[in-house]
C-alpha cells in the first residue's frame, strides 16, 4: 500500500483552524447551555404548571433525539418554521445547544435535588427571598456537586461536535473530510484526525477524572 | 393552674398561638394548640417525639403552613404574602437541630450573609457585626473555619450567632443539643443560657429536662399534637398536674 503522510503536514494550517473552530464550538455550546441548562432546570420545578410543563416537553424532547437527526432538523427544518437564514455554524452550535441545554438542566437538577431541605430553611429563616435562598445557598453547593458531570458532559460534547460536519459547518471532522475527497488520502486522513482527536481529547478526560476526584460527593 | 405569676404578664405578648391546627396527610401535628409567650421569657417545650413540639416552633416563622387557626407575631397575624413574611423572619432567628451552616462559606461568612444578602449593609460593617459575635459566642479563633472543620457546639454556636446578627426580637430553637456529641452539649447550653439572662425571649424545644428546669421561666408539656400542661419549672418538674406529665418525666429518668 502506498502511503503518503505528507498531505497531513501540508494540510496543517486547514486542520488547525478545524480544531479551532472544535474547541469554539465545544466552548461556546457550553457557555450558554450551563446557563440554559440551570434555567430549565428552575422553570421545571416552577410552581406554575404551564412553565413546568413547557420545560419538562423541551428536555425530553431533545434529551431524547439522536444529536445527528437533531443537525439535520436544524438545517432543513428550523429555517422553514423560522423564516430565519442562519449560517451553518449557527444552525450546528443551535442544534448542540438544545441537545446539550436538556442534558444539563437533568444534571442540575439532580444537584439541586441533592441539597438537604434544611440549607434552603435555613436561609429563608434569615429572611431571606427564594431568589436569594437559590443565589446564595442551593447554587453554589449544587455547583460543586454537578462539575464532574459537566466536566464528562464537555468531554462527550467535545467529540460529538464533529456530527455537524454533516452541514458543513467547518470544523475538525469536516475540515479532514473535505481534504481526504480533494486527495483521495483517505488512510491518511482518517488516522491524522483520529490522532488530532485523541490528543485533545485525552488530556480533557484526564482532567475531568481529576475534578471529579477534588469534587466528587464523599459525604 | 397556677397562683405565680408569670414572667412580664403585664406586657403584650410576644407571640399568640391560637387553636393552631397542622396535619401531614393523615397524621394530626398539632390537634388544637393555643399558647402565649411573653417578651424576655423562655418557653420551653417538651414531650415525647412527634408530638407537635417543633411544628409548631416551624409555624412560627411560616417553614410549615397552618391548616387552621392563627399565630400572632408582636401583636399581628403571620402575614400572607412572602414579602411581608421576610420581614417577620428577620425579626426571628432561628436554630436548628442540623445547625445547617452554609458548608460553602466560612463561619464568618455565615455569620454575615444575612446582614449582607437581607439587610444590605455594607460587607466591612457586617463583618465587623459578626466579629462581635463570633466573640460572644467565644469562637474568635475560629472565623475563617469552614464548618466542616469545626466540632458540632463550635457549628451550632456559630449557627446561634448567625441567628443573633439579625437582631431578632425572639429565638427559636428547635432541639439545639440533639445532634450534639454529649461533651459539647455544655458549651451550646451556656451560651442560650447566657442569651436568657440577657432577657432574649426564647422557645426551646428541648429534650434537656436540666436545663428546662434551671433556664425556663415557662414550660409547655405537649402529648399528641395537643397541650398536656403549661407552668412554671417548679410546678412541671416538682409537682405535675398531670399523671402523663409524671409519666412523661419518669420515662426520662427525671427524678426531680
């Protein structure tokens, strides 16, 4: 077999813009799905049933769709519906956040839950609002508690950004992709990606097994 | 019924229970219950396990809901609405059996953030506030412990103390000494007891037989979600009206 690695030093610069625009989109899917994730969270244990119910059919809507369907629907689906023309980049990050908002908001959800009853008495016994209770009392602890699992839920949403190169979206996977069709190298091209994964990927497990030894639940 | 009188009779009291009815489901916590306490007494409650004492020490500051009759705070009913209620309970502290400190914050900050969160004073002021009172408490070493790293009396003490910076007109203590190692009970009693003999109105729901009859002006005997008994410590631990109470005492092995 005739092999020619040479493509994957000459494609450097392409790949490396790939693996940032990977990183971006991993980022960016998080900063705002923590956030999206802690909202649902709050509006599904809302007293007022139409919030409760509205996020409780959001989460187990995208929580329960395949993230590649969810890429497709984005792209063909979503612009129909929204009469919006959104870049591909916007529609992928779009689809990653629903999916990755709903998997978070259970992950919080269950932090919260596992704050004892009486840390959210003792606040409102200082006479303090539920707002402040939440702010002051629940969150930070429930934080603590949820980062392993956030830190888990990056690493898997790290490697599951490649799934929007399907809508050409120009990250790591569809950056290798695209070289390997214009050079027919397609050994060489599978492994440089497989191996550019692995090594970013690699030292991000190792640093979520970390964080979850420092903040595991020992109690 | 009593011929003493009973501890600032004269004043409007503090607080008025009337007819105060909670169920859990089928469970009846309190069947009934109408007491008063005056301002600078301390009213302790005893009787067996579940029978109504801390729910009813938990409608006082609206934790728990009544499902019938009403509470009077200096005069006024518990109010409705959660605004007004956050200013009834600042005027309340509250300890608990768990202590419940903020485990994220240090003992100085939990002695703070009410001051900080609720009444908004400035962070400087608030820790100068809660200096005071880690000192009152005698735990002026330990402010920037976490409470993981300190003894059960060092965190309920601290817990007094966060309840204290509030400046509340009246301290509940729900079973403070429950969950406490038998060595650092001492400590957390000395401190109510100093608190009382600086005139804090206080209810202590308590199973500390020794301390109810050497620090309460008042001791209300409860059985079954109803009042079995009230009076004075002489009357409940010397001479009972009741044979329950007795029964109630001796099961303690309270011989007087």
């Amino acid at each position: 077999m005739n092999l020619d690695w040479s493509i994957v030093w000459s494609s450097r610069w392409l790949l490396l813009e790939g693996a940032a625009l990977t990183v971006l989109l991993t980022a960016l899917t998080m900063l705002i799905s923590v956030p999206g994730g802690i909202l649902l969270a709050l509006m599904r244990g809302s007293r007022f049933k139409p919030v409760s119910l509205f996020a409780t059919g959001f989460v187990e809507l995208f929580r329960n769709l395949p993230l590649l369907l969810l890429v497709y629907w984005a792209f063909y689906v979503m612009p129909v519906l929204t009469g919006l023309a959104l870049s591909p980049f916007v529609t992928g990050l779009t689809a990653l956040c629903l999916n990755v908002s709903a998997y978070n908001s259970e992950t919080f959800r269950s932090g919260i839950a596992s704050i004892r009853k009486g840390q959210g008495e003792a606040g409102l016994a200082l006479g303090m609002s539920r707002a402040q209770v939440f702010g002051e009392i629940i969150l930070p602890q429930a934080w603590r508690r949820v980062l392993p699992v956030l830190a888990s839920t990056w690493v898997s949403l790290f490697k599951d950004t490649s799934l929007v190169s399907v809508i050409a979206v120009g990250e790591l996977a569809h950056t290798a992709m695209q070289i390997r069709s214009q050079s027919f190298r397609v050994l060489e091209m599978l492994t440089a990606m497989a191996a550019i994964y692995w090594l970013m990927g690699y030292p991000q497990a190792k640093l979520v097994d970390w964080i979850h030894r420092k903040y595991g639940v020992r109690e | 019924m009593t011929a003493q009188p009973r501890k600032n009779a004269d004043r409007a009291p503090m607080l008025v229970y009337k007819d105060v009815r909670k169920r859990y489901g089928s469970f009846t916590a309190l069947d009934g219950v109408s007491l008063h306490v005056n301002p600078g007494e301390v009213v302790c409650l005893i009787g067996p396990s579940g029978s109504g004492k801390s729910t009813l020490l938990r409608c006082t500051n609206g934790l728990e809901t009544l499902d019938g009759g009403e509470v009077l705070f200096e005069g006024k009913p518990l109010p409705k609405s959660d605004v007004e209620m956050r200013g009834v309970r600042q005027r309340m502290g509250m300890v608990f059996q768990n202590f419940e400190l903020f485990p994220h914050k240090t003992a100085l900050e939990n002695v703070a953030t009410g001051l900080i969160t609720v009444k908004k004073m400035p962070a400087d002021e608030a820790n100068r506030r809660a200096m005071a009172l880690m000192a009152k408490v005698g735990l002026s070493d330990k402010t920037a412990n976490y409470p993981s790293n300190l003894s059960g009396g060092q965190q309920q003490r601290v817990a007094i103390a966060r309840a204290l910076a509030m400046e509340p007109h009246v301290m509940l203590f729900d079973e403070p000494t429950s969950a406490l190692d038998p060595e650092t009970v001492g400590e957390v009693l000395n401190v109510m007891r100093q608190l009382a003999l600086e005139g804090m109105t206080m209810i202590v729901v308590t199973h500390e037989m020794s301390f109810a009859r050497r620090v309460a002006s008042w001791v209300v005997v409860f059985e079954k979600g109803k009042l079995l008994e009230e009076g004075p410590p002489t009357q409940i631990f010397d001479a009972p009206l009741k044979e329950r109470t007795r029964d109630f005492l001796s099961h303690l092995g309270w011989d007087g």
